[in-house]
C-alpha cells in the first residue's frame, strides 16, 4: 500500500512537468506589439566605387513584448541588444524582444543601392588606379561620379539628398580645390563636402597638391531632403508686372488705332491714284488735240493771206482781209503757246503722277506695317495678360519641387514592412 500511495506522487509530478514546460514556452512565445521600426543602411565602397557589401541596422520600437517580426532579404543576422539567438524563416526575422528599442544587423544578401557611383584617379594629369596612388606625391584629382540605379525602386533617388564629405589631413593636402564643394576647417583637417540634390547625377572633382597620398577618410550620408523656406513677400514684383501688361496693352490700343487710320488713308488713296491717272490721261490728249488746233489754225491763217493777196484789185475788201489775217495772227499765236503750256503741263504732271503713285505705294506699305505692328502687340498681350498669375505659379512651382514633406520613406530591406518610421543611408569609401 505504501508503494502505490508514493507511485501516485511520482505520477502526478511526470503529468505535471510537459504541462509545466509549455506554459512557460508558451509565455516565452507570445507575440509583443511592435508599433514602428527604423533602419541605417550602411554600405562599404571600394576605392573605385563599386559596392562591396550593405548591411542594414535594425530599429524595432517594441511596445509590448513578445516575439516580433521583421523581414528583409538577409543572408544573416545579429542581435545588437542581447545575447539571445534570433530566427530566421525566409525573409521574415523573429526576435524575441522586452518593451523598448531593440537592434539587430542584417547583412543584404544583394549588394545594391539606389545610387551608383564611379570613382576616378589622376596624378601630375596621367590616370591611375587608387593603389597606384599609395604613397605618391604631386597634383591629384578625385573624380565621383554619380547616378541612379534604375533598379532600386523606392522614391529615395527622388527624394534623397546625398552628401559627400572627405577629411583631408592638411600636412599632406594643400591647395585644396573643389568647384561646388565647400571647405571647413576641423583641427589640421579639412572637410570638404559636396551636395547632390534630389533626382540629380553628379559628377565632382576634388583636386589638390599631395604627399605621401593615403586614400582619405571619405563617407556618403543620404537623407529624406528637408526644406525650410519662407518665401518673400512678391507683392511688389506682381504688381510692377500688373503695370508692365497694363502698358502694353495701352500700346496695343494705340497700334490698332494706327492701323485703322492708314487703313482709311490706304482705301483713299486708290481714289486718288485713279483720278491722277485721269488727270494725266486727260492733259496727254488735250495736249494732242491741242497740236491739232494750232494746225487747223495755221491753215486757216495761210488761207486768209492768200485771200488776202488775190484782192491786190480791190483795195478796201483786201485791207479789211488783211486787217482779219493780222487779228487771226495774233489769235494763232496765242492759241499755240496755249497748247505749248498744255504740252508742258502734260508732260510735268506725268512726274507727279508718278510721286502720288510712289507715296501711293508707300502708304500701302506703312498700312502693311501698321498691321503687322498691330498683330504683334496684340499676340504681346495675349502672351502676357496671365504674367502676373504665371509668375505666381511658377515661384508657387519651384518651392513645390524642393517640398519632399509628403514622402513617407519605405522599408529598403523589404516592402513586408509597412511600419517604417526613418530610412537613413551611411556610406563609407575605401
């Protein structure tokens, strides 16, 4: 009896234990609550700017504890808070984590950003590699190029300003130059720094008087652009521009007004022309039937003189003849230097003819003009009516293309994470 009363002790403790066990599995595997995570994605280049490995660190912010999960495309990973293991299944990571920040590395199993970049070597003006450079003297120059990588989704090409900073020890850098760099002095260190803006490829030259080259400390930080402008008052622009179209609409006026008054000059004058011509045409023949009179009148006059001489018999009828031929003489006489001043008139009228048909020509022309004139102020206006709002929408514009406020950064280790609070980039050179 005693043996059964201790086996059911014994029994009751081996049911007890697996149900023991799994409560606390069971504790240690209750999912935590993570509210957001951050990630530092830091890259090594080579010398010549090829990628060498990216790895991310991890932020989780963990407001309840328990096991929680992030994912990326990782080949392995670290616990950066404790000692304990982390997990892996695919590419979802399993950390078991207390309330708070917790750190983990996750080494990229793709080696890519969302830049490019080519490094470029000369010294004393000859191309060489950056190990070629190793304790060399002379004039050097550092060429960086830089591109997006097309394959790299994400909006961080778009919205990321990169900067490149080198630290050059100034006992072996002097005549330090860098065309759209800016220089600061750290101690014996310059540090130079070059900006690339968003949706920019660059291409940066530092150059300088070495010795003893050794590669300098260089990195490369990207971050979401962030711009703070307040934009000055413009008032007075918009209104100086109100005045200008103002202007040129007043001038357009008067060039249509210009217009029309040629036009009814040019419309008036093929009237003028036209009676010119028959002014002209008229005088021509008046000066023709004027040539016939004086010869009709010349005959008339040689008829009475020889009547004249047939009455040698009779004295009386042969003096009042003769009186008759001297008073057509007289006639004729002034009858020819009539049709003389006709001729002439005929023949200097044809010259203002053809001055009334040159400033004829030359109105018409002017009437071309005029409305050519009017055209062109009239296509001014249309053109600039708008300026005052343009100029508004285009500055409205410009600041717009520098307000990156709206972009919400995604994970770059993996699109599973919706949660991403910052995506920053540390990229060191060499």
């Amino acid at each position: 009896m005693r043996k059964f009363k201790l086996i059911i002790p014994v029994l009751l403790c081996l049911c007890l234990i697996p149900f023991a066990s799994f409560a606390e599995g069971s504790q240690a595997t209750n999912e935590g609550v993570l509210t957001s995570k951050e990630e530092v994605i830091y890259a090594n280049l080579s010398a010549d700017g090829s990628i060498e490995k990216v790895y991310a660190v991890n932020v989780l912010n963990v407001e309840k504890g328990g096991a929680v999960f992030d994912y990326g495309d990782f080949s392995s990973v670290e616990n950066l808070t404790n000692a304990d293991k982390l997990s892996i299944e695919g590419d979802k990571v399993i950390a078991v984590a207390e309330p708070g920040r917790y750190y983990y590395r996750g080494n990229m199993k793709a080696a890519a950003l969302p830049w490019q970049f080519k490094i470029e070597y000369m010294l004393n003006g000859e191309s060489v590699t950056a190990s070629e450079l190793n304790d060399k003297s002379g004039d050097i120059q550092i060429k960086i190029k830089t591109n997006q990588n097309t394959e790299i989704s994400g909006g961080y090409f778009e919205n990321y300003m990169m900067q490149i900073q080198f630290t050059l020890n100034t006992e072996y850098f002097t005549n330090i130059k860098a065309e759209g760099g800016t220089l600061a002095n750290a101690g014996k260190n310059k540090i130079l720094s070059f900006t690339v803006m968003p949706e920019s490829n660059a291409e940066l030259t530092l150059s300088a008087k070495v010795s003893n080259f050794s590669m300098p400390f260089a990195q490369i930080t990207a971050l979401p652009f962030s711009f703070s402008f307040t934009m000055p008052d413009t008032s007075d622009i918009t209104t100086q521009i109100s005045t200008l179209t103002d202007a040129i609409n007043k001038i357009n006026n008067g060039a249509s007004e210009l217009k029309n008054g040629i036009s009814t000059i040019s419309k008036n004058t093929d009237d003028l022309t036209s009676g010119s011509a028959s002014i002209a045409e008229a005088l021509t023949d008046l000066a023709t039937k004027g040539d016939e009179l004086v010869y009709a009148s010349g005959q008339i006059l040689s008829g009475i003189n020889k009547l004249s001489q047939s009455l040698v018999q009779m004295p009386e009828l042969q003096a009042s003849v003769s009186a008759l031929a001297s008073g057509f003489t007289n006639f004729n006489n002034g009858l020819s230097e009539y049709v003389g001043g006709v001729k002439h008139l005929a023949s200097s009228y044809s010259a203002i003819d053809n001055g009334i048909s040159q400033t004829v020509g030359g109105i018409k022309k002017l009437n071309g003009g005029a409305a050519a004139l009017s055209d062109g102020t009239k296509a001014l206006v249309d053109n600039t009516k708008d300026l005052p709002q343009q100029f508004k929408e285009k500055i409205d514009s410009l600041i717009s293309s520098y307000d990156k406020s709206a972009f919400e950064a995604p994970s770059f280790t993996s699109t599973k994470n919706t949660q991403t609070e910052s995506v920053q980039f540390l990229i060191k050179i060499g």
